[in-house]
C-alpha cells in the first residue's frame, strides 16, 4: 500500500530550500489533484527559476493564465528577462516599485540598451535604504557596467564615474568594468593596468575552484588581446592569442569576438580566405547571448571587409542593400551607415577616386537620403580635390532636410558630425563667413530641441562666434558659454569664452570671482620677449592664390618659366610611336611627297622627275652631241632639223 501524500504546505515546511526538485515535484502532485490551486501554481514557478527552466517557467505561466501572471509578476518578469524577451520584462514590471522589481526593470532595460534608465534605478537604489546583505557590491558592480555602456555608446556625459576609485580595486569583477570603461574612453593604458589587476584578484579567490576561475578569466584576457593590438603591441598580443583557449570560452558571442581578435592580431593570417573561413568556424549565439549594438556593428564591418578582401562584390551588394532596405532614413545610426559604405565599396569593385564616383553616383539618385552613402561620395570628391563639388552635395543635401521639416530630418540636417563635416569643407576653401553661420544656426536648433546640446559643438559654436564684430553675435556667444558654465562650474574653455563674450558687451553681467578665476595675463605672457619679436617683424603667410604680375614691370633678371608640356592622350599617338624616338617631320604628308621617296622602276622615276609639288625646278642637261659632216650641205641639214625636231618632243 502507497504512503499517503503530503500537503504542499506540510513538505514545504519539511523541504530544505537548496532541494528544488522535491518541491517541484509537490507542487506537480499538488495540481494534479486541483489545476486551480494557486499556491501551487506560484510554488511550480518558483521552483522552475530555481533550476534555470526558464522556458518551462513561462508555458507554466501560460497555462496558470493571467491571474498568475499578475500576482506573481516579478517571477514572471524575470523568466522572460532569462529567456531572452527582455523587452516583455520591461513592459511587466516598469509600474512595479518593489525593490526587486527595479532591479529586474534595470537588468532588462540594460540587455535593451536603456542604459540611461538602468543608470538612474541603479542611482536610485543606491541611494534607499533597506537593502540585501552584499547588494551594495552587486550594485556598484553593475553600475560600472552600465557607466561603460553608456561611454561605448556615445552617452558620457550620463556616466557616473569617469575614473576608476579605490573600492574598484577590491574585487575582480569591479576592477573589469573600471577597465572597461577606461577602454570606452580611449584610456588604453589604463585599461591594460586594470585589466591584469582584474585577472590577478580572480586567481587569488578562494571560493572559486579552478574551473570556476579559467571561466571568469578567458573574457578577461579576450579583452586584453583587443588593448594590445591597438597599442600596437601585436607580438604581445599575438603571443596571448597563441595560449588562449578560444573553443573552451563557454559564451558564444565572447568566444566569437576572441575568434576575430586572434586573427586581427596575428601575423600568419596574410591570406583573406584562410580568414574568412576561420571568422566563420564558431557558431551563432543563442538569443539569450547577443552581442550589443555596438559589438554587431564593428563585427558586421569585419565580415564585410573580409568578402570584400576575398571578391564577394556582389554578395556584400546584395546584402548590405537588403540590410539597407530595412532602415529608417535619414539616419545618423552607426550600422546603416558604416553599411552604406560597404555597399558603395561594393558597387565600385573597390574603386577609388573617379572611376567610384561614377559607379557610385547612379546609387544615390536611388537612395538621396542616405547618410553613409552621402559621405562616401564626399570623401571621394575630397580624394580627386573636387572640393566645390563636395559641398554642393552636402549643401543640398542639408536643403532637401530643411525642406522635409519633420523633427527627425532636423535631427540629422543639425547632426554634429555632419554639421563638423560642413564646417570643415568651409574652412578649405576659406570661407570663415559659412562656418560661422552654419554653426551658429546648428547651436541655436540644438539650444531649444535639448536641455542638454551637445557640448562640442556649443562650444565649437561660441568660439565662432567670439570672431565676429556684431554684438548679437557676441550676445549669443555669451548665452552659449553661460549654459556651458552652468552645466560644469569647472570648465575653464565656458569660463574663457563668457568673459571674451561679456567683456566688450556687457561688462557688468560678469562677477569679478569669474574673472579671477582666470590666470591673469602676466602669467600667460611669461617669458615672452616681446623687443625682441618686435624686432624680428611679423611674419606673413603666402596667399593661397598667386597674383597676377604686369608683364611691363617685368625686371631684366625675371626669367620667363617655361610652361609645363602637356601629355598627350594615347588614342592620338601614331601606331608606331616610341617615347625617346624622333617624330619624322613629313609623317603629314603623302608618301610620294615626302623628300625621301624613291619610286620604284624606270617609268616611276621618270615620273617623279617632273613632280615637284612646288620644290625648285632643276635645270636640263642638255648634251652637246658632235655634228657629223656628210658630203652635201642639203642633206647634212635636213638631218639636222630632224634631230631638232625630236629634241622638241621632250
């Protein structure tokens, strides 16, 4: 006879809270007797996230229905954050203040690429009390993680810290993100020294086996591969390559990226199909394992440039124009436009200079609004120093967005790195005037779009500004570096330029701490010998356009430079040209006219003897032949006026 069963509540009181398999099963004994028992449906789920069945967890939540779904909303959150629908998990539990909530709403919204919420809830937490034992470490570990994200991904200026602090040091996985965000920020050296502390602290736990530990460390020397090569240290890198354990990295995307990395780094890899082969031997993550934006955009770079490498023209132009295809444009996105490059790349053969332009013009007329293809055709514009061409094209481009005067064209018409693309074309051809009002038209959109403009281009704009003579040009200068200097009390370029600004204008809007707080002039004119640059006279740069000198002031010791010979075309060069050989001079004109033809046979050089196509006419020969006497007078005559008579004929 079978021992009865226990009550859900009796064997969970019994059970010890490690044993998730006993549990589970009581719960599935519990729900076959009642399908509606609550309890047990919520004990089931439990149990699932326990033992990592995050798929099992959500077709529990499927079949328990929407009552379970609400009560139990932070497990089921979190199944679907596990199983890779991080979006669902936001929409779940983003009206939830619970404290576990937020922290599910923040790991969700960081596998999105939120990371400016992820960084605010994690403030948040940090900042209430009523925490778990060691969450403060979990916190500031994952907070670093977000702050190097957020560098990575062009948002900075949201990151908390900036450099790595003391308690970063303390364990193995803070002292990574500190790396991490040293590399963001293009601090390479600072990121290799906190990289080994990194490793270092990782072998010297004791609570990890050996296993444990090659696991935490493989992502960390992957990393250090990346820094290496771009120091410039490939041997070291190339030797780190060659000890590395690439097919025991258990997550796919970080065993991809060490794949690419040791190819990049190593010496041996000369031919492009050995690597392209060898950049696609790992297999494809899991959904649950996908590489960040930024991380995709970089490797689909790679694996373009490598079928470009190989001679995959017109694969890479059919697939980066169906990637193309699916994008939003204009765009300013990094992945649309490094792609468009691509497929440009891939139109043209690799082409540069005019023969790409060509090929790659008929393509914009398809696709006006792209960004990535726009550029490309700028540069190579600037390859062929068609500079005037280059800035009609953004110039109507820009045109075409202001025409559309929809908030996301404006967006890109007044995007910083086209606005710095523009500026710069301005600046080449010397067009100061251009410059100023391009940038102070891009200040002033962006001055009333965003609490918070892009601080480079303020900057860049004020600046341009501080040149001019007018005063509303000078006003607008100051409002500009007013805005810096409120943003950042310590940037001493806003408190520069507010002075310059107010100084001529309005001198009373400044306070006389701002001003000290400038070096004073004598310090900045120290150990300038101002005699003696007096003395040595100012130097004048040569104009870029030479001027013109009147031929009658010319002086007797000018010499006249001899103008450069131009080359002649190949289809006007006669068949048997050979360079070094003299041209023959008569080569114009007929054969039989030329000085050096002899006819051939005797009634060919007969005939030539009297062609002389108005050459100088040589005098007859006339032969003197000796009379013959006969015996009569009246015979000797007549035969005289016949020898006369043939004389006549010719």
């Amino acid at each position: 006879m079978a021992a009865p069963t226990q009550s859900l509540s009796a064997l969970l009181a019994q059970t010890h809270l490690t044993d998730h398999s006993a549990v589970l099963n009581a719960a599935n004994a519990s729900l076959k007797k009642s399908k509606t028992d609550t309890e047990a449906q919520h004990v089931r789920v439990v149990a699932l996230l326990n033992l990592e069945r995050y798929e099992d967890t959500l077709d529990a939540f499927e079949k328990a229905g929407e009552k379970l779904k609400q009560d139990a909303g932070l497990e089921y959150a979190y199944a679907l954050y596990r199983a890779g629908r991080p979006k669902e998990a936001v929409e779940v539990v983003k009206s939830d203040e619970r404290r576990g909530a937020r922290h599910v709403l923040a790991q969700a919204s960081y596998r999105i690429e939120d990371f400016a919420q992820a960084a605010q809830i994690y403030q948040e937490l940090a900042s209430q009390d009523g925490g778990l034992e060691n969450e403060d470490n979990d916190l500031r570990i994952n907070s670093g993680a977000v702050d190097s994200q957020l560098e990575w991904s062009g948002q900075g200026d949201l990151a908390v810290r900036k450099k790595p602090a003391r308690e970063d040091m303390e364990a193995f996985e803070t002292a990574y993100n500190a790396a991490c965000g040293s590399i963001s920020r293009g601090e390479l050296g600072q990121g290799d020294v906190l990289l080994k502390r990194s490793k270092d602290l990782c072998n010297a736990l004791d609570d990890l086996t050996e296993a444990e530990k090659k696991a935490e460390i493989l992502p960390i020397l992957v990393q250090q591969v990346y820094v290496l090569t771009q120091l410039g240290k490939t041997d070291e890198a190339e030797e780190l390559c060659s000890n590395l354990p690439i097919a025991e990295i258990r997550e796919l995307s970080t065993r991809h990226i060490a794949q690419v990395n040791s190819i990049a780094a190593s010496k041996e890899h000369s031919n492009p199909y050995l690597s392209h082969r060898l950049m696609n031997s790992t297999p494809d993550p899991s959904p649950t394992d996908q590489h960040f934006t930024f991380q995709s955009t970089i490797l689909r770079q790679n694996k373009y440039a490598m079928d470009l490498l190989c001679g995959k023209y017109l694969g890479v132009a059919n697939s980066s124009s169906k990637y193309l295809s699916s994008q939003p444009y204009p765009t300013i996105s990094p992945g649309p436009v490094s792609v468009a490059v691509f497929n440009a790349a891939a139109h043209a053969h690799a082409l540069t200079g005019k023969a790409a332009i060509k090929e790659v013009l008929p393509i914009l007329e398809k696709r006006p609004s792209d960004v990535g293809l726009l550029l490309t055709i700028t540069h190579l514009y600037l390859l062929t120093n068609n500079h005037a061409a280059a800035t009609s094209l953004l110039e109507s481009f820009f045109h075409r967005l202001e025409t559309s005067a929809t908030p996301a064209d404006l967006d890109v018409r007044f995007a910083p790195g086209l606005i710095a693309t523009m500026v710069s074309l301005y600046a080449i051809q010397g067009r100061k005037s251009h410059s100023k009002n391009e940038l102070a038209r891009a200040a002033s959109y962006w001055r009333r779009k965003s609490k918070t403009p892009p601080k480079t281009l303020m900057r860049a704009a004020g600046t341009a500004l501080l040149d001019s003579h007018n005063e509303e040009d000078l006003s607008t200068a100051g409002e500009i570096f007013s805005d810096l200097h409120d943003a950042d009390k310590t940037d001493r370029a806003a408190v520069a330029g507010l002075v310059a600004a107010y100084a001529i204008i309005a001198p009373e809007k400044l306070d006389k701490e701002l001003v000290d707080s400038l070096p004073p002039v004598a310090k900045l004119v120290q150990g300038i010998d101002a005699a003696r640059l007096e003395e040595a006279g100012v130097a004048s740069l040569p104009s870029k356009a030479p001027l013109a000198v009147d031929a009658s002031k010319k002086r007797a010791g000018d010499k006249a430079v001899k103008p450069e010979a131009k080359k002649t075309r190949k289809n006007r060069m006669p068949k048997e040209f050979v360079e070094g050989k003299k041209m023959d001079e008569e080569r114009w004109l007929p054969m039989k006219d030329r000085s050096y033809y002899r006819p051939k046979g005797r009634k060919g050089k007969a005939r030539a003897a009297g062609l002389t196509q108005g050459g100088p006419v040589a005098e007859e020969k006339v032969e003197a032949k000796p009379e013959v006497k006969t015996g009569g007078g009246g015979g000797g005559q007549q035969k005289k006026k016949k020898a006369k008579g043939k004389g006549g004929k010719w």
